[in-house]
C-alpha cells in the first residue's frame, strides 16, 4: 500500500503499532534465509558434481592410455 502523503505513514504507525512492521521484517528474514540455504545446497551439489566429472575424466584417460599402450604392445 503506498501513501500519498508521508505523514500518513507515521499516523499508520501509531494506530496499528509496530507489529506489523515487525512481522514483515520476520517474515522477510526467513525467507532470505530460506533462499541463502537453497543457494548454498545447489552450490555444494554443483562442486561435488565437479569433483565426479573430475575422477571419472581421470579414470577414462587411463583406460584410454592402457587400451593404448596394449594396442600397441608396450605394457
């Protein structure tokens, strides 16, 4: 709700108290926090899915290297 004029807003105040006000911003907190939780898990998920790409590149380039060196007959 928007107020045409500022002393508006101070008379709300006073009528209603601060209790809205106060349970805005509460309400508001939790739901950053919220967010800032759902950021931070896709986050993890997101490294832990680099790490696994990292070890499975790993393991493919000594299956190559080994596939290679038997082609060949080095061993």
């Amino acid at each position: 709700m928007s107020y045409p004029y500022p002393q508006d807003r101070h008379l709300d105040r006073k009528e209603k108290g601060e209790q809205p006000y106060k349970d805005a911003r509460e309400a508001m907190a939790q739901e950053r926090a919220e967010i800032q939780a759902e950021a931070e898990a896709f986050g993890e998920e997101r490294a832990r899915t680099q790490e696994e790409r990292e070890l499975d590149a790993e393991e493919r380039l000594g299956r190559i290297n080994r596939e290679i060196a038997s082609e060949q007959g080095i061993e």
